[in-house]
C-alpha cells in the first residue's frame, strides 16, 4: 500500500504530532514576487532546521498579493534549496490540469527529490470565476475530481502492460497524494477514495468538524486507491509568533486586514499591508464579526502558548498532522516566527 511520505517523525516527544507549513508566497506592499520567493525560499530553510515535516506551497491565480501560481515549477526550487524536508502542494487545483501532466511534473520532481514529494490535490480553482474559466479542462463537482484521481494515480502506479499512455517520468513513483477539502465533498471523496484528508481551516473553518466526522465515518480501507491503513488527517491553521502577546497580536493584524480587503471589491489584487494596531478602524462592526469567524482557528501569541495551544488541539480534534499558515508583511517577521514555534515544538 503506498503511502511514504505520510507518517511524520518531527518530534520523538510520545503525543506530539509533527508540525508543517503551508506557504502561499505572500507578497508585500513595496515589494515584488522575485523577493516574495526568496523570502520564502529562506522559510522553507528557516523550518527545515527547526524540524518541521513538510514545506507546501498552494496554487493561486490572477491576483498580485500571493506569488505561487506555477506551484511545481517553485517545489522545485524549495527542494533543491532544501535536503530533507518534504516538499509538496498544499495544493494542486486538478480542475485546471489534465492528471497526465500533473503525473509528468511530479514524477519527475520525485525522481529528482527521491522520497520528498508530496501531492496534494485541490478541487477549487484557487481563483475568481473568469479566471477559472480560462484555465479549466475540467469540471470541478465531485464526481469528476473523484474520477480525476483515480486517473492520475494510475499514471504514477507501476508498469500496466495494457497502457496505451504512460507518464513517463512518473510511473512507478508512487508519489503520494492527500485530498485538499474545507467541506464535506472533500472529505467523501478522501474517505472513499482510502487518502489522506488535509482541511482548510485556516480560511474557511465552517464545516471543519462535520467534515472530520464524514471522513471518518466513511472511510475505506479496502480501496483500491488507498494509501493509508485507517484515517489520517491534517488540518491548516493560522499562526503568528512573537516575544510577546502584544507583539503577536501586532503583526497578526497583517492577515486580519488581509481577510478584511478580500471581503471589498478587488481585495484580493492587493498586496499585504503594514501591521496595524487598529485593523478594524475601517470596517463595520458585520464586516469585522465576518474577519473574526474565518480566522476562527488562528493561534497567536508567545512561542510556548501557541506551541501548547496547538498540542491541546491536536489532541482535542484526534488529528495526525498540523500544517501552519503565517502571514507577514516582513518576510523576516514570518521567518523568526515559523523558527521560534518550532523550537518550542521540539521543547
């Protein structure tokens, strides 16, 4: 049953689950996606000592504040920055691919990075609608991502004699795949299909229990795509760090007024702002209350507090993995946070 890659060793601590990060390539206000990547280049080293399990960066479209729309083409430079963190997508929106190719470019990714490879798989365009139109292949309902899949796992399994199209590289790879959702339908299709689930918490915290209970229910060990033995699950969540709790709070106010400008008319387009100590001065007290319940599952404060706050979520949800999500307008803000929370981890 493939599934390497799945089981995480951050902590040898008993109880302790390993900690990743989800990185979108945030740029800044004042600065450009060439410094974005370096920026995140440098986390993604920043978190390989510290002892994180994986670095993912997630595929976004159409808008200047997030530079990780070719979401391969930047795994591959985090893992040759990089020698022993896993490198993965947090995740790949299959609607807008054909699974041959994606099974061409992270076969090879996993011929170059031997055993560092993860795939995870989205069925959101990870854009806005006109956008989506003119990426799609695809359909992006239930049925179809399922069917999706199944087709690209078949590409990255082993020889089949009676193949008429082979990824080539890619076959035999294995690479393992884990299902992206923030609803129930990701959830289904993860339980059907025998994956690993991985939840957006971090933005879009409505059905997370509901869709931990559907998973769990229903899945199935016994399919033929299954990669892990019983459910596995990880779920994403905002974080901030600092010496702190004010400061923490401070520099948190950077994805606050983020979420804030997504809910206006082309928010998205706009780069992250300065932290504020006031991110709510401009907003209504409904626009604020929306802010404060999509950033439901946020842990911000001093590296020990947050540490011990992840730990008694972990626990409390029954989850086997935690994926971190930092914004910052300073680079060097999201790098000392990721280093310090990870130190606490280990501690």
């Amino acid at each position: 049953m493939p599934g390497q890659g799945i089981a995480g060793d951050m902590s040898e601590s008993p109880g302790v689950v390993p900690l990743s990060v989800l990185d979108l390539v945030s740029v800044s206000h004042g600065s450009g996606a060439a410094e974005a990547i370096e920026a995140s280049v440098r986390s993604a080293q920043a978190a390989e000592r510290v002892g994180y399990r994986r670095y993912w960066v997630a595929e976004h479209h159409n808008t200047v504040s997030v530079a990780s729309s070719a979401t391969s083409v930047l795994m591959g430079r985090f893992a040759n920055e990089t020698s022993t963190i896993r490198i993965g997508s947090g995740g790949i929106m299959l609607p807008n691919h054909a699974p041959l190719r994606v099974a061409e470019d992270f076969g090879t990714l996993a011929l170059m990075y031997p055993d560092r490879i993860d795939l995870g798989l989205g069925r959101a365009p990870g854009t806005d609608p006109a956008t989506a139109k003119q990426l799609r292949r695809g359909r992006s309902d239930i049925v179809d991502f399922s069917a999706d899949i199944r087709e690209l796992q078949h590409y990255l399994a082993g020889a089949r004699p009676e193949a008429q199209i082979i990824a080539h590289p890619g076959q035999g790879t294995n690479v393992p795949l884990y299902v992206l959702g923030s609803s129930t339908g990701g959830a289904t299709v993860a339980a059907e299909l025998g994956l690993p689930l991985v939840l957006a918490a971090h933005f879009a915290p409505t059905q997370i229990a509901e869709a931990l209970e559907v998973y769990r229910r229903n899945f199935r060990a016994d399919a033929p795509t299954a990669q892990v033995e019983k459910p596995w699950v990880m779920i994403a969540v905002n974080t901030m760090v600092a010496d702190t709790e004010e400061e923490a709070q401070f520099q948190f106010s950077v994805v606050q007024q983020m979420f804030l400008q997504m809910g206006k008319r082309s928010g998205s387009r706009r780069p992250l702002t300065p932290p504020s100590k006031a991110p709510n001065a401009l907003a209504t007290h409904m626009e604020w209350e929306r802010v404060k319940a999509v950033l439901r599952y946020s842990f911000v404060g001093t590296a020990e507090r947050v540490s011990e706050d992840l730990q008694n979520f972990a626990l409390d949800a029954g989850i086997d993995e935690i994926m971190t999500v930092t914004y910052a307008h300073d680079p060097q803000i999201r790098e000392n946070s990721i280093i310090s929370l990870g130190v606490a981890w280990q501690n």
